[in-house]
C-alpha cells in the first residue's frame, strides 16, 4: 500500500464518530475556506491554501472551490461564512480558532452543509472539528534547540494564549530539556497570528534576553529574518520558510492538508461523511518535518530523526510523563500519557517556561 492510499485510509478512520450528513447530487460540488490571514502569508493560511489546490488538482472537476482571505475573528467571519453557505457551498472549511462559534451558529441554520472547523473542539451533526498534532513539531524542533542553544535560553513568539499554542510552547521546552536539563524558554505574545512588524520586534527582544534558538507560533517569516540578521537560529512554521533565511531556518514543523481536504469532499459527496473530531500528525501524514539545515549537527540530527521516528510509528508521543508545571506539581506521572482532553484544553507552562500565561 503507497503513502497515498494509506493516508486514505487512515483518514476514513479518523473520520468516523457520528451521524452522516446526506449526500448532494449536484456537480461539481463547491467548497469554501475562510482563511484568517492572506494566501502569502507562508505559514498558516499558505498551508492550508496549498491543501485547497491540491483538493482540487485531485479531485478534478467533482469540485469547485473558493476562499476569502484576511477575515476577522468575530462578528466578520460569521458574516462571510453564512454567504458561502447562502450561495450554494455544500463543504465550508473555517480554519481558524476564533471561527467556532461563528461556524456552530451558522451550521445551526443550514443543517444540510457540511462544516469543518480547524483547531476548535465543538461539533454537532453537520459540524466536524479537525487540528494536526503540530505539537509533535514543536517538541522536535526542541530536540535540536536544546542541543545547539549556547546561552540554554530559547524563546516562542506566540500569537494567542489558546490551548493550541500553550501546547506549543511545552512541547518545544519537553523536546529542548529531553536532551538539556538547564533550558529555560522565553515567550513574548504578539496578540495577533499574522503581524510581520510585531513578530520582528518579539524576536528582536527575544534575543536581546538572551534567547538564541527562537521558534513561532505566528505566520510570517518575520522572526526567522530577524535570527539570520542577529546571527541566530530559528525554526519556520506551518510551511517551510528555509528560502526566507536560508542560514537560520533549522527545520520546519509545516501542516500537510490537501489529502485530509480531499478525503473529507470525497466523503461529502460519496453521503458517508460523519461528524467528529480529527487529529492528524505524523503518522497520519498531515505534519511534515522539512529537510535539515547542514548546520545541525550530527547528534542532535540522530536525536531529532529517531524521535520523528518514533512519533510516526505511534510509539512514543510528547506529552509523557513525568510532566511538571511551573509551581513543581506533577501533572502528568512517570510513563503516563497526557489524556487527549487535558491537551485540547490546556492552560498551564511547564517547568522551564519563563512568565505567565496571560488572561
């Protein structure tokens, strides 16, 4: 069985866990995605428009699909997603965090579209929710921070305090310390996914604390220039960003999303589609590791290509215990797994983590 087929399969699996949506005749059918930032963002809004063509190089002329760029969290994305449904849309992707209840109260008035909603955790009978275990990325880019920081100080510039983030954040410190005890990491939060000038200026302060490894949960390739400019390292996110700072970008942890898109329209239109709650990594295939910088070295490249190894096969995942928070109390006990409902909503840093989280 190729890599094709068994994403196919894999998929068709996660995808199960409810009551089936109808199937709709009409062809081709058309879908729409509701991105949060502009298509050349290189990170977020890039991937999963990159998985919109590939749905549609794939399926042909069975679909016809459309997106609107740069919609606002709130009021605006209610807006825009009940347009799409209202102008014949039998698919929505909404795929940002702040889209969910947007997307609930609107999948409430057209029971007969299907929706899918990326990083949130509601569902109903016509709403599926669905998010990549990025974090796994996170901690293997920790892997190769702890080993080749100097200061034993790595810094996150995060967007917003959202459990998907916090996840983040403590999964790159777990991978860091996995292989450097004395490593303490440093998040200054931008308040916004894409904002290259607020990026820069976290960066910048990031290293001026002392940080010398930085990471991103944001969308631009902003804090990787600022590393090459300051002679650091970084790590791109959600795409590869290597032709941006070639000599700083290490790796990159990128969503891989057009089989996934596919394989949710070929449900749609086969009337097998079913609701429920979709966590692709690794071994699903909907993360990536990008190739290597030559700068890592051979060791810390070992370290990171086993463990990569191991998320892919299913036989080791992040968040394993012992895990403590900052205050020392476990939270997660010695050879335990994190439960998938204490990840999806966390709300507290690890030990290691520097600050507070905010409100």
């Amino acid at each position: 069985m190729n890599r094709r087929n068994l994403l196919a399969v894999t998929l068709s699996a996660l995808l199960g866990a409810a009551a089936s949506v109808p199937a709709h005749a009409a062809e081709p059918m058309k879908v729409g995605f509701v991105y949060i930032g502009p298509v050349g963002d290189a990170g977020w809004t890039y991937a999963h428009e990159q998985g919109r063509l590939e749905m549609e190089k794939a399926l042909g002329g069975k679909v016809k699909s459309t997106f609107v760029e740069n919609v606002p969290e709130g009021a605006d994305s209610e807006r825009v997603i009940r347009k799409l449904a209202a102008d014949g849309n039998k698919l929505i992707f909404t795929t940002s965090f702040g889209y969910m209840n947007a997307t609930e109260k609107v999948a409430k008035a057209y029971p007969n579209v299907v929706f899918q909603h990326a990083t949130g955790f509601k569902t109903s009978k016509n709403m599926g929710a669905y998010e990549s275990r990025l974090f796994e990325g996170s901690y293997l880019q920790g892997i190769i921070a702890g080993k080749m920081t100097k200061t034993n100080t790595i810094g996150m510039v995060g967007s917003f305090p959202v459990p998907e983030v916090i996840r983040n954040i403590n999964a790159f410190t777990l991978g860091a310390q996995s292989v450097n005890p004395k490593i303490k990491t440093k998040v200054i939060w931008v308040s916004s996914w894409y904002d290259p000038a607020k990026e820069r200026q976290a960066a910048e302060t990031l290293i001026a604390q002392g940080a010398d490894v930085l990471t991103q949960n944001t969308d631009s390739p902003a804090t990787l220039q600022v590393a090459q400019e300051k002679g650091k390292f970084a790590f791109g996110w959600d795409s590869d960003m290597q032709r941006f700072a070639p000599k700083a970008h290490l790796t990159a942890s990128t969503n891989q999303w057009g089989g996934y898109y596919t394989e949710v329209a070929k449900a749609v239109m086969a009337g097998t589609w079913k609701t429920g709650h979709v966590h692709g990594g690794l071994k699903e295939g909907m993360v990536k590791m990008s190739p290597l910088n030559p700068a890592v070295p051979a060791d810390a490249a070992k370290l990171f290509n086993d463990k990569k190894a191991a998320f892919a096969a299913g036989t080791a995942v992040p968040f394993t215990g012992p895990i403590k928070d900052q205050s020392g109390a476990i939270k997660v006990a010695a050879g335990q797994q994190m439960p998938l409902k204490d990840l999806m909503s966390m709300n507290f840093y690890v030990q290691g983590v520097e600050g507070s989280i905010p409100k």
